[in-house]
C-alpha cells in the first residue's frame, strides 16, 4: 500500500486536488481501483493533514432489474470510518431494455458518471473522486486517437460547468499491477457489478491492445503516458502545489 500512497500523494499535490474544507464523494463500485482509492483517500487526508470529509457513494444500476449486493462494501466502509451511501437507479433497463444499446459501455459510463454528478451537487460536495488509474489514462488516450480521430484524454482535475464541484482522479499516477497487488494484499472485498457486456467492449479490446504494444515494445504504456503529460494541456504538472 506504501507505493499506493506515494502515487495519491504525488496526484493530490502536483494536481492540487484536496483542500481543507473539501467534502469529497468517492465513487465506488466495488472494483479494485475504487476501493483502493477509498482507503488510499483516507489514509492519505490523515498523512497529509488534509481536514476534509469523505463519503463513499455506489451507484446501483440493477443490471437485470436485480439490487446489487454492497452489504461487505458497507461493512468496510464502517470500518474505516466512511458513510456508505447506495443511489439505486433504472440505468440498466435503460442501457438494455429500453435503448438496446448496441455499445452500452459508453451511455452506462455517462449515466452513471451523470447521476454521481448530480448527487454531489444536490448535497454540496466539493469534490467527486473517481477511481481512473494510470492504465485507463492510456486506454482512453488510445481510444479517442484509434476510434474518434482525436487527441484527447479525460483529465486529472475536471470542473464541473456550473463551478461548484470538481471531478478529481487520484490514482492517475498509479500502474493497474500496483492497484491489483495492493488490493490483494489488504484482502478488500472487490466484486464485479453483474454486466452481461462485461469483458467485450471497445475499452477490453484497448486492454489488450495496450498489453501487446507493452510486450512487443517495452515501455511504450510510460512512454505514451509521459507524452501525455508533457503535451496535454490538462495533464501538465504543477511544478509549485
């Protein structure tokens, strides 16, 4: 966990993501990089001396009009000293039964972001964070260039359009290996929401594209991502937090 810390602490400085005051909501499905990112947060607000609240929220989207399960995820919260709120939603009869989604990943992925969005902003949260680490940085920049013809990423730090809210991404700097082994080694009680396209999306396939370029040309996954930060406007480092 002591490398997962390093890189929170990295992100929250070099990005300037947390403040005293902050109400952070984290965004937490039950994945691996969402539950590290809960318990990095936490740790890292009382390393740093950060005095600001956090709150794990789940966004059920009761994929086959079934609740899913967060009893052991509000247990850990309990333990860690977090309220766990669960949003309940329609967002799979949407995706599937009512829009028939031929690629739902993308409309899911915006639903869900919409209804965090409109949680946090609803009971004045300062900050949403969401779980993008590293990898998906990577993924996301070679989806938009590969699939959209455009150079692009989400970024590190996000405001909201109506200003009061920013969409903050902690794990940016983390690799997926160190999430999955730290996540592993603290016994956290990942599970996977039931999603029948689960494992043949367009972002599975960058996966594995991703994991080629790194085994035909090792390296390339750090060295798209420097490239990144070098010349994306949002992903530059603050050389002063």
């Amino acid at each position: 966990m002591q490398k997962i810390l390093g890189y929170l602490r990295k992100a929250v400085q070099q990005y300037d993501m947390l403040s005293n005051g902050d109400r952070v909501a984290v965004g937490v499905s039950g994945g691996k990089d969402s539950l590290i990112l809960l318990a990095g947060l936490v740790r890292i607000r009382d390393i740093m001396g950060i005095k600001c609240d956090i709150t794990a929220v789940s966004i059920d989207p009761n994929f086959d009009g079934t609740p899913a399960d967060f009893s052991q995820i509000t247990e850990y919260c309990e333990k860690i000293g977090v309220e766990h709120i669960i949003l309940p939603t329609h967002i799979g009869e949407i995706v599937f039964d009512i829009r028939n989604e031929k690629s739902p990943c993308s409309l899911c992925a915006r639903m869900r972001r919409g209804a965090l969005n409109n949680f946090a902003a609803d009971n004045n949260y300062t900050k949403l964070a969401l779980g993008h680490n590293l990898d998906d940085a990577v993924e996301t920049f070679l989806m938009n260039l590969l699939t959209e013809g455009r150079i692009g990423c989400f970024s590190p730090v996000t405001l909201l359009d109506d200003k009061s809210i920013s969409i903050i991404r902690p794990l940016v700097l983390a690799p997926e290996r160190d999430i999955r082994r730290a996540a592993n080694k603290l016994e956290l009680p990942v599970f996977k929401l039931n999603c029948k396209a689960d494992g043949h999306t367009n972002r599975q396939r960058t996966k594995e594209l991703t994991a080629y370029l790194e085994k035909e040309n090792r390296g390339s996954k750090m060295r798209i991502f420097g490239a990144m930060q070098r010349d994306l406007p949002d992903w530059r480092i603050n050389t002063n937090p």
